[in-house]
C-alpha cells in the first residue's frame, strides 16, 4: 500500500507551515544556510534603513517586503516538506496507546504490567485480540498479525519462532492463537518511537553531498558579499553611489538564493517520497546513496522468483500415457499442503480435468515428505478385486533407491529427462508405482512478470543486477538467464555475501542490498543502501538503513528512482538557480549604471525603466520564483532510466537555458506592470 501525500495547498499541511516559517527566522537555525542567512541579515539591515533613510523610502520598504518574503517563502519551503512528515507522525502517534502487557516472570507465571514497565528482554504472552506492547522476537508459538496501524496494508500477517519472520513490532494486534515475545528494546527506542521520529524529520542530517552544495553557495554568497564591500563608501563605485539597501538587494539578487531557498525542502521530500512508498528512510543519506548505486544485489527467492516452485509439465517414461502419470501425480499430492503439492494437483486438474477425489471410503494412507526419505505419496490397500497401489513421489536419487530396493528398473530416458529439467534451472520429481517409473514432474522457480523489462530499464541507468541464491550454479544460472540479471551468486553463504559487497566496494562502485534474515544482517550493514524487512528479523531491521513497510522485495528497485531523482531535482534545480543568477547580473547592472555611463546603454536590452525598477523587479522576480518552485522541489523533477551524459544534457537543455530565458522575460514583465503602477 502507499500513501497519497498530502497537497501544497491542504490546509491541515498549509496552516501549520506559515507559523513555522516565522518561527524559523530565528538566527540559530538560519545560520544552517548560509544563503538564506544573509538574505535574512540584508533583510533587517533594509527595515532599518526605512527609518534612517532620506530619500526614496517608498522604495526601500518595497524592497524589505520582497527581502522578508524570500526569507519566509523558502522557510516555509522547508516548513510544509516537514508537515507532510508530521501528519504522518500524528497518525501514527494515534495509534499509541498505554498497553496492558503480560509479562512471564522466571517462575512462568504471568503478572499484569503497564507496557511502559518493560525492558529489554523481558518476556510477554499476547493472546488473540490484545494488542502488542512492544517491539520483539517470537520465541513460541505462532499467530497472524494485524499491521495495518504501522504499514497501512490490511491483510495480516503470519508470525512466528524461529526462522526469520519472527520478528513483531509494538503497536500491532495480534488476531489468532497466542505466542510469547522476547522483547527486543526499551521504552522509547521501538519501532513506532524511531519511526515517529525520523518522519517529523527530528533526526535527518545533512548528506555529505548536502553539506557540499551548502558551501559551495556559501562561497559563492561571501564572493559577491566581498564585491559589495568593495564599493565603498557604501557602494561608490566610480561616479556611482549606491544606497545599502540598494547593494543589499543587488547581493540577494545575485546569490544563489533559489537553490538556497529549496536545498533542504528536496532533501525532506526525497525522504518524503519514499514514506509514500511505506519505505522508512534511517537517514537522507542512505536515499541520496539509493540514487548513486550501480550494482544491486536481489535475492532470487521472493524477489526474482514468486517465491514457490511450481509444477509445470507433466514428461512421461516410455510406454506411459500422460495421463496416467498426472493421475497418480495427483493422487501423491492429494494431502500434500506445500505450494509445490498443491500446484501439481492443480496442473492436473487444469490440463486433464483431474479433480480432487473422496480417498477416505479405500482406506487410503497418505505418506507425508521428510527430509530422510525426501519422497511423499499415497498406499491403497486392495480391496473389491482391485490391486493394492503404492505410489511415490520425491526427489530423483531418492526414487532411484526406492526402485532399485523393489527390485525395479530406473529407465534411461528417465535419467536424461531427470538432467534436461536440472539443466533449465527446474527442479525434477520421479513419480513411481510399485516397481514402476512413471515419469517425471518439471517443478519451476516462477520468474516475476515484468521483472526482466525493469532490469532492463537498471542496465539503461547503469546500474548491474546480481542474483544471489542458494541454489547450485547450474540452476542459478538458468534462473538468471531468463530474468535477465547482469550476474549471479549460488550457493551463497552470509560470508559469501559480504565478500562480495566488499569486493564491489573495493572497486569504487555504490551497492544496494536487499534481505530479511539475520543471516542477511552483516551484508546489510556493509551494503551502501541495506534494505530490511518489515517482516525480518529485528537483527536485519538494525543492520539496515531503510525498512520496507511492506516487505515487497522488489520495492529496492523504486527505492533506487526515488533516490535518483532526489539526486536529479537537486541537480536541476541547482543548475537553474546558477543559470538565473548570470541572467539576472547582465540582466540589471547594464540598467543600473547607464546613467553614470552613456555607453554601456546598448548592453540595456531589457530597456528597463531605471535602476530602481531594475533593482526592485529583480527582487521580486528572485522572490516568486522561489515561490513557483516550490512544488517542483517537493514533486522532484520526474525521473527517465536514461544515462549520466543524457541527464546532463537535459538539464542543460531545460533548467540551463530555462534559468537564462525565464529572468529577461520575469523581469521584464515585472518592470513594466511597477511602471504602470508607478511604483518606482
């Protein structure tokens, strides 16, 4: 399930905002941008210069408007990227409540405690209908799980010990049966806490790349700062006096003050996307390392594959009709419950009409798979003349001992049909009666739909897939030849898994990792973006840098846009700000100074009125862009699986030419409606 955000425009997200850009105006917090610092410094500077000014102080209070409504728009840029977070938060605050927990004390005993008495290892009975308390493993028993408070998915879930969907998050209820949790944390650092948290944007942190740009513009603003200075006294440049509120304006127009004023709303927004997407973000680090990876490892199982071998061919031994052998396929896997057993019963019915059959009334005794005899079937005594039947079904080698042992004979064409489905990356079942080779059963790792089209769309972008599996190499190579991964992994170990992350690391290359067992725990936090499980274990949920809500593997490959767009939105918006500020400079200092120089008059194309018009429509112009904008930084720029020389020239084409064309015709548009109203 995702999440619609919330509009630009909705009140609830609106309202707040507006109070919490004034509240941002405090210096502290200001100081975090450079840009929107000083904006904010000449801001005040130009107020105080209304009451100390002599001449054109119509014009100056003009200017100081404009000046506090770029500080505010962009403040509140930042404000409504936080309050789409916060009314997540809210939400999910909603469905905190002070659970009753039964704790077992060491005599097994179970005593009632307020959920907030817990503490780490403590151990909890939670019956069918109670609520979780906290966050925890299932040490016994086994029950379904309504998670919908935390993922907003209303279908539940199956949780229980041992194996790695064991782990269970407070908040939730449980809907079946009763089990008794480990609790894994302390009051104030479970799931829902940390979740809350990293949503309001309390605990987001700059990404280096962030921190990069952030003094880039800061260089940028104190060289045209320093310039400024330079006129002095106050601005004497030649014949040329300049009021402070005039430099004041001229330096907020020609700093970065657009990207400035967007910077930190699209790092909170790129988060924002992927709590859309019921990902959970630990940081906007591991989203803008989502948008450089190059090499994705996917584990087959549940992410490539649908999870479940499943029958697909029926391959008779000689002599044998095929409809005997689905007969008696059926037949071994009547009380088989796997997915592969109920998929054979399935082809059956499916392909020859073979519908289930009452076996109670011949006494039949059904023989359920082991992991020691890996073989199942079915035995019907005799009975009303009919002969007594045995028969079997399982893995080849095993069905080739049981044959031997009855005294039978394993046909060759068998055996090569046996290898031919091992050599596709199937998995072959023997089915036999008696001392008789049916045939075989082709069972098939199902390859997702649409999953080869998205990789791809990943190989376009640069980026290459490897599967990793548990398989031996001759099935995983099959498997990886139809889904169309770049590479594959098989037979891996957990220490196999993080050789080689390491090994792709050591090669300069971003990775992304996706798993959910605590045998996935050490390559998920050596991995560059680690994606876990919601239904992991709590091992692989800590190891991790973003959570998966949903727990849908293939998710990974939306975490991966998202992250490239955040990536991109940064990019564009960027090269537009810089592509503004040089069309801004030529637009307005040939109109500021032409009256002290008669001679630069032709490089006046926009013909502005004059330098006060100049001045004052750049100021306005700088102000509603911002404003303009804002949507886009918080929507980001939509992303193409297209290379890095074609985004490139896409942002060189759009936002580069865009950001030269859009201030001449803003600007000019702006001069000419403040002449008309007299104005200036």
């Amino acid at each position: 399930m995702t999440h619609k955000a919330p509009s630009l425009f909705d009140a609830k997200i609106a309202g707040p905002a507006v109070g919490d850009a004034f509240k941002k105006l405090d210096p502290r917090l200001m100081l975090k941008n450079p840009v929107m610092f000083v904006t904010m410094v000449g801001a005040a500077l130009t107020t105080v210069g209304i009451f100390t000014a002599t001449a054109d102080r119509g014009f100056i209070v003009q200017l100081a408007i404009w000046l506090w409504f770029t500080v505010l728009f962009a403040n509140f840029a930042e404000a409504v990227a936080e309050g789409r977070g916060k009314a997540q938060a809210q939400a999910l605050r909603g469905t905190r409540v002070n659970t009753v927990a039964r704790r077992v004390g060491k005599n097994g005993h179970a005593e009632e405690v307020s959920a907030n008495d817990l503490r780490k290892n403590d151990v909890v009975l939670v019956r069918a209908g109670e609520m979780i308390p906290a966050d925890g493993d299932v040490i016994e028993g086994a029950a379904t799980v309504d998670e919908s408070a935390i993922t907003g998915e209303s279908a539940p879930v199956i949780r229980e010990s041992g194996g790695d969907r064991s782990a269970v998050t407070g908040g939730t209820r449980v809907l079946s049966d009763e089990i008794k949790i480990r609790v894994t944390i302390n009051p104030g650092e479970g799931f829902l806490d940390r979740m809350i948290a990293l949503v309001e944007g309390a605990s987001r942190q700059k990404t280096p790349n962030e921190i990069a740009l952030t003094i880039l513009l800061a260089a940028l603003t104190l060289i045209f700062l320093l310039v400024c200075i330079t006129l002095k006294p106050f601005g004497i440049y030649s014949a040329t006096v300049f009021s402070v509120p005039v430099l004041i304006a001229l330096l907020v127009c020609l700093i970065p003050t657009t990207i400035g004023g967007l910077l930190s709303a699209i790092g909170i927004a790129g988060m924002d996307r992927l709590l859309q997407k019921n990902v959970l973000a630990m940081s906007g680090r591991a989203v803008e390392a989502a948008g450089d990876v190059d090499v994705l490892l996917l584990d087959k199982t549940g992410t490539i594959t649908l999870g479940n071998r499943q029958a697909t061919e029926f391959i008779p031994a000689p002599l044998v009709t095929i409809e005997r052998l689905a007969d008696a396929a059926q037949l071994a896997s009547l009380a088989d419950e796997t997915p592969e057993g109920r998929s054979i019963a399935v082809l059956a019915k499916e392909k020859f009409g073979l519908r289930g059959r009452e076996v109670a009334a011949v006494h039949a005794v059904f023989i359920p798979f082991t992991a020691q005899t890996r073989m199942s079937g079915v035995d019907f005594p005799a009975v009303d003349g009919k002969p007594a039947r045995c028969i079997r079904k399982g893995a080849s080698q095993a069905m080739r001992v049981l044959i031997d042992r009855a005294g039978g004979i394993f046909p060759q064409v068998v055996v090569e049909t046996v290898d031919q489905v091992s050599r596709a990356g199937g998995t072959p079942l023997v089915v036999t009666e008696g001392k008789e080779v049916l045939g075989v059963i082709h069972l098939k790792d199902i390859v997702k739909g649409g999953i080869k089209e998205r990789f791809m769309q990943l190989r376009s972008m640069g980026i290459r897939t490897v599967m990793i599996t548990g398989d031996n190499k001759l099935t995983a190579a099959a498997i990886a030849a139809e889904a169309g991964v770049d590479d594959f992994l098989a037979e891996a170990k957990p220490e196999d898994k993080l050789a080689l992350i390491r090994k792709e690391q050591a090669g300069g290359r971003m990775v992304a990792m996706i798993g959910d067992g605590t045998n996935d725990a050490p390559a998920l936090a050596q991995a560059d973006v680690g994606v876990a499980m919601n239904t992991g274990t709590q091992a692989a949920k800590e190891a991790g840098n973003m959570i998966d809500l949903d727990s849908n593997p293939t998710k990974l490959l939306e975490v991966i846009e998202i992250g490239k767009q955040l990536l991109i939105t940064r990019g564009s918006l960027t090269t537009f700000s810089i592509a503004n500020d040089v069309a801004k400079y030529f637009a307005i200092i040939p109109a500021m100074l032409m009256g002290t120089f008669p001679a630069i008059a032709p490089l006046n194309v926009m013909r502005l009125h004059s330098p006060n018009s100049a001045i004052l429509s750049a100021i306005i112009f700088n102000a509603l862009i911002i404003v303009a904008l804002i949507p886009l930084a918080l929507r980001g720029v939509k992303f193409k699986p297209i290379g890095a020389l074609a985004i490139l020239q896409r942002n060189l084409l759009i936002y580069g030419l865009g950001g030269v064309i859009i201030p001449f015709v803003g600007i000019k548009a702006i001069d000419l409606l403040i002449t008309a109203l007299k104005l200036v």
